[in-house]
C-alpha cells in the first residue's frame, strides 16, 4: 500500500477530511490505507465513502482503539463531498 493517511489522535471530521483530500488526488481505482483512532471514524468511514463513490475495501480494529481502513478511490469524487 503506497498512500497511508496517519490520521491516529486525530478527532472527527478530521480522519475523513485528510482521506477524502488525498483521495481527490489520486487517479480512480487508487487505494489509500487510513489508521484512525476516532471512536467516530466507525461510522464517519463508511459513509463517506458511500457518499462520495468510493469502496470501502475493508475495515479491521489492528490495536485496542485504532481501526486500519483500505478505501479504494470511485470514479467520481466531488469536490463538494465531506
């Protein structure tokens, strides 16, 4: 995975405001790996992505507290989303 977005310690929306500005620069079918400790980013996550037309690929707890996600960059990416 070359794109990681560290957003641990960070609170909402802040975890989906860095993924979703990353994803605007990346080309359709990119994959972006984001690690958040958020309690929100559970729900925040997937509904972005759903949202926006991104695939969430897979979400996993990888420490107490901190959650890995794998999101792969839709065909459209709205400047207005998030």
């Amino acid at each position: 995975m070359s794109t990681l977005i560290d957003a641990r310690g960070l609170l909402c929306p802040l975890p989906v405001l860095r993924l979703r500005k990353r994803l605007l620069d990346l080309p359709q079918g990119s994959r972006v790996m984001l690690l958040a400790t958020d309690p929100a980013a559970v729900i925040d996550v997937p509904h972005f992505c759903a949202e926006a037309g991104h695939r969430l690929i897979t979400s996993r707890q990888i420490a107490p507290g901190e959650t890995e996600y794998i999101v792969e960059r839709g065909p459209a990416c709205p400047v207005a989303a998030g």
